[in-house]
C-alpha cells in the first residue's frame, strides 16, 4: 500500500486522532479557520510575486518568486511542442514520486505549495500567515519539509535542488492610519521566521503517522487538541464503533 498525504494536513498532525479519522475514515479536518486568513494570504502573494525577497525581509538571500502553472496550461503548452514550464514556473500542485519512511513503507507527498524562491545557488519554500507577531514557525515545519522534499523529488516538472531555506512570513496587523466611508489604511507588521532542515525528524514522523494509521485503532482524544474537543463532532464515529 502507498499513502498520500497532503503536506497542509500535516500541520493538524500534532493530534493523532484528527490524523487518524483525516487518513483512515475520511472524515475532514476543517477545524475553526476562518477562510479570511485564506484571502489574506492570496492578496499577499498577489502583492509579492513579481518582487525580489529583499522587499520583504533582510534575512534571507535576494531571490525571485516562482509563478504557478495549471496542469491544463501545461498539457496545451505540450501539445503546441513548447516547454511545460518556462524559467521560474513551478507546478501549481505537486507531487512526489514515491518515498519510504524509516520502516520500508511507501508513501507520496501531493500538495499546492505557497511561495517558492529562486536563490542564485539554491532554492526556498516560504508561507504567508497572518498572525500574532510570536513566532510560528514550528507549527508548520512538517509541511514546509514535506514541500522541500517534493521538488527535490518530483514526479513532474522541474527538480529543485538543493532547498536552502525554509521559513514562515508572518504578516500582524497594527494601527490604522487613515479611512473614509469605503475602506481603511492599516499598517501590517513583517516578520520573518527561518526554519532548519531536519530530514531524519521529518521521516521519523511520517513513520510514526503511518503506525498509527495501521494500527487500525481511533487514538484516545488529544486534551489540547480544540478540534477534538470543541462540538461533539466525532460522536456518530464513536457509537458506531
């Protein structure tokens, strides 16, 4: 058997039953996420794509931005007899080929990454978040690690190698400056947060995921886990088990 995962779901994956009934039982992780953080992200790349890194943070080499590419624009670009992907154009969702974790067990990576930089030497992955200024960064270095090692291992479209830099841009809201009947001006703070490669950590993860998926039991609720412990969600799972 090979699994698939998401490298978004990995940041829900602190809660190994929210991991379990995601995998096993197809049951979704929404969570209470409000999809305006969503469209602040899309409105922050909009901004960002077609600028240098140094515009956003003083802590990272200057790089460009890829841009993203449908499969249908690539598939008519292969018809034509053109190249799939021009010079600093990535995939809009990738996929790994197949991996192993520390057990021999197969498994794919497939996801939609964020921002992907172009370095002179090497490459980056970052995410936008809008948040508190407290660094957040390790929350979401599974998924992070998990997009670094799909462009070091693709299934298509352009190897990336070697990814450099991981990190989180944290974008926090502060004063307003000025408004009018229809919108306001409000200030947004930047803050850069980088993360560190660690290859071994992130197998030792996948493995302990895959386990817990074949080990065919519902995990015990995670008291700190508000998905779990928030309306009685899970409930028609637990009577019919």
């Amino acid at each position: 058997m090979t699994y698939t995962f998401a490298p978004n779901n990995f940041n829900y994956a602190d809660c190994n039953r929210c991991f379990y009934l995601k995998y096993k039982l197809n049951i979704e992780i929404k969570g209470n996420f409000p999809r305006i953080f969503n469209a602040f992200d899309l409105k922050q790349k909009a901004y960002f794509i077609d600028k240098s890194t140094s515009e956003i943070t003083d802590k990272l080499p200057d790089g460009k931005f890829y841009k993203t590419v449908t499969k249908k624009i690539s598939d008519q670009r292969k018809k034509k007899g053109d190249p799939e992907f021009n010079d600093l154009e990535i995939p809009a969702t990738i996929t790994s080929k197949g991996l192993k974790d520390n057990k021999d067990r197969a498994y794919i990576l497939e996801g939609k990454p964020d921002l992907v930089v172009k370095f002179e030497k090497s490459n980056g992955v970052l995410d936008f978040k809008t948040t508190d200024d407290k660094d957040k960064s390790q929350s979401y270095r599974f998924q992070l690690e998990s997009y670094a090692k799909i462009f070091e291992n693709p299934l298509r479209g352009p190897e990336l190698k070697p990814i450099s830099h991981l990190g989180l841009i944290q974008f926090s809201p502060e004063e307003i400056t000025s408004s009018d009947l229809q919108s306001i001006n409000q200030k947004m703070k930047i803050s850069y947060f980088p993360l560190k490669r660690n290859e071994d950590e992130f197998k030792q993860f996948v493995t302990d995921k895959i386990d817990i998926l074949e080990d065919n039991q519902i995990p015990e609720k995670h008291v700190e886990c508000k998905i779990c412990n928030s309306a009685d969600k899970y409930s028609e799972v637990i009577n019919e088990k």
